[in-house]
DNA sequence: CTGTTAGCGCATTCAC
DNA sequence: GTGAATGCGCTAACAG
C-alpha cells in the first residue's frame, strides 16, 4: 500500500557490499575503495535512495537542525535576521525550525520544549526580553543557545547586538548639536533591557553631558505596533517635542505618519531617527533617518556562532557586538 | 561528560512498569488503569522526562513537523503567509522547517530533497511559479503538498489562493469608469501564471469589454523588487499612463514612491491600486489603494488543509479559492 | 578497506 | 490493563 521506501539495506544488497559501506560513502567516509565507492553510488542513484534523516539523527544524536524563536515573522526586523540565519544555517547544511512566540512568556517556553523534544542542535532566540523562566531553561538545556538581537543582563549564552546605548546616544548627541531641548524618547517596554536599559541610558547620558535634565515626561513606552506610534503625535504635540528617538522602524513609520497626518512639516517641525534601519526606512516618504543595524549580518553572525558553539570550538568570545553608524535620510535636517 | 538524557526506560524503572505503558500515558491511551497512569506521570515529572522526538519519528514514521518553502520571508506577502501556516501548525501539534528559495530552481529542489529527508509529513510551498522539475518532485514523493498563494496550471496538489483573475478584472474596471484610458498593469515576471495568465486576463478581458483595445506597451513587467518600482516612473511617463494596476505591495510602494519623488499628484495624476493588501498598504502616504487578500488566512488555510491530507482525510476540493475585495485608499480618486 | 554487531529511544503487535 | 519482544533506518565501534 504505502510506497515502500528504500532503505541502506537495499543499497547494499543491490551492490554486493555492507551497509556499512554504503553508509560510509553517504558520509562522505575516506576508507573506502575508489570502485567500491563508484559502484554503490550507481546503486544509490540507481534506487534513487535517500537517508532518512530521521534515523541518522537517532543513530548520531545530530539532527543538523536548529530551533529559532522569533516573537513576530512579520516583523521586518525579524525576518531580516531570520534571513541572515538561514543562509548560514543552509551553508552550515542545517535546517531551520522557525517557531513565533508573540513574546508570550508561556508559548516561548512551549515551544522551547518541543524545540528540545526534536533535538534540534542549537537554538537562536530573538526577542527584546528574556523572562527568568526562559533563562533557566537556556542554562539547564545542554544544547548550545545564541540571542540574536537580544541581549541579556547575565550573559551566559551567544549573543550578538550592536550597541546600543552608544548608538542612541549619538542620536541624542546629534539632535541637541542642532538645537533641540525636548528630545522624546519612544521605545517598546521599558521592562526589555534594551528599552529600559541600554538606550535610555544612552538617552540620559548625552542629555546629562549636555547640562540637560531629564524628562521622564518625554519618555514615551508603547508596544511596538505601526497603529501605536501613528496615535502618538497628540501626546507628543502636548509635550511640544521637536525631535524624536524611536526604537522599531514600523513603530517610527507610524510616529511619522501621525505627524504628518496633523500637517506637521517633517523635518522641518520635527526630526525623527528611527533604529534598525530595516528596508522600511527607505521606503517611507521622506525617507527615514536611522541608526543602521546591519540586520541580515545580526542573524549571519549569530547563526555563525551557533556552528561553533555547535561543534565545540572554542569561542572566544560569547557576546559579538557588530557596528553601527547613523544614516541620515529624510526626517532630519540637512 | 555529557549530560545523561533519561529515557522512556528510566521512567518505566522508576516507575516499576514497563515502558509499553509509559508509552501509552505519554501518548494519552486510554488503555491504562487511572493509578498507573498516575504514578507514571509522578515519575515523569519527577525525572523531568521528555520524549524524544526523533526516536519517535522513527518509529512511529511521523514527524509532525513541515516544510515551508518560500521565496524570502524577508518580503510582507509571505512573511504573512507564513505567519498564518505557522499559527495554525502550533495548534496541530506541527511545527515549520522554514527555508528560503529565492525562487532559484535548484535551490528549491535542493530544499525539497533535504526537507524529504528529514521526512517531513507534508510541504507547504510559496512561489509564484512551479518549475517542471519541482512538478515532477511533487508528483514522485508521497508527501502531501499543499500550494499557498501559488497556483499551477496543473493542479495535482492542493492550493489555496484567490480568483486573481477576477480581482484584477475589478480594479481595471473601476479604472475605465472612472474615466482612465492607458492603465499600466505592472507585474514581476510574465512567466509565471499569476501575472503572465491569471492577471494578465483580467486585464486584457476589462478592457475588451469596454472596447479599449489592448497595448502591449502598457505592460510592466518587472522582479517583485521595491526598486525597481520607484525606477518606472520615467517609463510610465513616456507611455502617458495615468492609473496603474500593480501585482505586488513592494513594488507598488516603490512605483508610488517614484512617481511622487518627481513630483506627481496622486491621485489626482496618477493612481494605483496594489495586489497584496499587507500591511505596508496602511504604512504608505498616501495609502495604497489595494486588493484585498486575507494573507494571513490564506497561510492558515493552507496549513488546514495540509493537516487533512496528511491525515489521508477526504478532501472535497484541492483548490480553495478564498474571497477577495478592494480598499480604496489615498491612491485612488473619490 | 570492509563487514559484523550493537544500540539510539520509542511505538507497536502479540501474548498474558 | 500490562509486559515482552521486534524493528524503525542508520551510525559507530570493533574486528579482520
């Protein structure tokens, strides 16, 4: 009934040899003669014959594939790193298990079991937080754990990230060189680190070098939603903020198009510089200023790293921050 | 040295049973006196046990994950999809092995021979064209294949998508009503179905009956890139064109985005109507007009329908066409 | 260089 | 209801 598949033994019966041997010229096995190596490679092509990766991986303990947590696909941002991730991961020969979590506490420890029930051989988190659950699940698993884009404040596993406390920094530095006082800060959860941490103090430090005080009136938390920051400018008008620091590219789309949808003039009334320099920021009118995350490398890199890890080579350096700079597009002067 | 995984047979050990019957609790037969099953689950919970998947996928010759091949999930449209196909995948107890093609033939068979190696119980396939030889794939493997937002001239396989035909007849109607008498239709590649066929039609059929007759001259074709729309303007131009039909969001925002940057009215001068409805329509300024697809639902579907035939259920019908309408938003008159 | 022998961890008859 | 025995398809020593 079920069309039978063909197994190694098959192969090796058809070429007069051991399954050994055919499996060690599926691997790619040095130790084995020229011709013999020649005649069950006919027979493989011959029986069209597959390894089932299934077995090999019981057999091995190595499924060559690894698990990735994103908490939104549709997320330019993550999907631009879950690029990076699989052309390394495809060039490494590994599989991806992509896996949305919403940021949910309770899915992200879900699928981190199943994850680990499949025996992928390496897991790349995103996501801007780390819950203690999820951290003591990372530290028990024996297998090896990257961050992509996410930081975490005990650094036990890879990560890789830009940094951003200087980078919003300089962006802060920049808007009060032109003159700015009410600089807003926008941002997704504060309770993230790389919100609540990182980049506000990257935020306060170059107001603090500037002689000015801060303001948390002009810290605005919001989730990281395009329709969130496009209801913004109302709150932002009524703090009469001139410029503004935002932390997502859909987010600062959105912050954008609610000022312009006030006939606010931009850059002219109000300057903008947006974060992860996603392909967004150059399609929106004007076009976005922003820092330039190299986003596909994020993802390439970290993916890298999971080889390693993977293979145990030594690494070493578990935290990889990758540079940044800041592109100014058309929401800021000059 | 490595950490010891604890089996089935621990458990069975531990819990003075035999691991037949660890097995039934772990897989919810009923077959198990109420006490057992709970000292059993004691057990588990105890040693912290989780069933290895592969082991089972071994023996059970069911994996419960699948392929989703797609062109690039760096792109709105098929992150979409895929957000869809992976939501209700969790719910089945699936889980994605997502992988990039880049709509390159041997990359894509590449892909499908290891996904079919890892013996994946059914394939989710994204791409405007189907290649003979991934036809011929389909046809050979067992595996259930389901088409998402694809269609191919031969269908063999399931499908799910919308009446493109139809819906681009709309938008070309509503265009020769209000007046418009050169309207671009700018596509990626006529060689693929959905725009060469499909679209192409609903296009050609609304204006023979109005009795515009058809100018090849008016025919856009393109790659699915946002460049390569914000690059048309000077060709749109030259043809006089004054309304477009556009096959992708991407490119549709760029063809916006290029026209306005020299200083074109939409839609007083020029309007547009896009094919995707994703959310980059909303995110523009002026907002695109657009056709709207339930994206998300089509990925959904798909995935529903996938489970199905995995599940050799009786399917009525392999190709469901979902419905469709059209927003009219900021780059259409009225 | 090649064959034999054991499992990998679990699902699944088939008895009891 | 429960246990013992097989085998899924392949890798990995271990001989020879």
């Amino acid at each position: 009934m079920e069309k039978q598949t063909i197994t190694i033994y098959d192969v090796a019966r058809e070429a007069n040899v051991s399954m050994a041997t055919v499996s060690r010229v599926v691997n790619g096995n040095p130790n084995v003669k020229p011709v013999t190596r020649k005649k069950v490679l006919e027979v493989i092509d011959r029986l069209d014959y597959r390894p089932n990766a299934v077995a090999r991986g019981l057999a091995s303990k190595k499924t060559t594939t690894v698990g990735v947590i994103v908490p939104d696909v549709t997320n330019v941002y993550f999907s631009s790193l879950a690029r990076g991730i699989d052309d390394i991961a495809t060039m490494y020969k590994y599989n991806i298990i992509l896996a949305n979590s919403d940021q949910n506490n309770q899915k992200e420890v879900q699928v981190l079991n199943t994850l680990l029930a499949k025996q992928v051989d390496g897991i790349i988190y995103m996501g801007y937080t780390i819950s203690d659950e999820m951290r003591a699940e990372f530290s028990r698993a024996k297998t090896p754990v990257v961050l992509a884009g996410s930081v975490d404040t005990d650094e036990q596993v890879g990560n890789v990230n830009i940094n951003y406390e200087e980078a919003t920094n300089e962006v802060i530095q920049y808007f009060i060189k032109k003159g700015h006082q009410k600089i807003a800060f926008i941002s997704g959860p504060q309770s993230e680190p790389i919100n609540g941490i990182y980049r506000l103090n990257g935020y306060k430090k170059a107001l603090k070098d500037a002689g000015i005080s801060f303001d948390s009136g002009l810290v605005f938390e919001t989730d990281y939603s395009y329709q969130s920051g496009e209801k913004l400018w109302g709150e932002l008008a009524s703090a009469g903020v001139t410029a503004a620091f935002v932390g997502d590219d859909e987010l600062a789309v959105g912050v954008k198009n609610g000022a312009i949808d006030h006939q606010v003039n931009i850059p002219e009334d109000f300057e903008i510089i947006s974060s992860n320099n996603s392909k967004l920021t150059e399609m929106a009118r004007p076009k976005l200023s922003s820092i330039t995350q190299p986003l596909y490398d994020i993802g390439a890199v970290s993916m890298r790293l999971l080889t390693k890890l993977m293979n145990k080579e030594e690494v070493e350096e578990k935290t990889v921050i990758l540079p940044h700079s800041i592109a100014y597009r058309g929401t800021t002067k000059d």
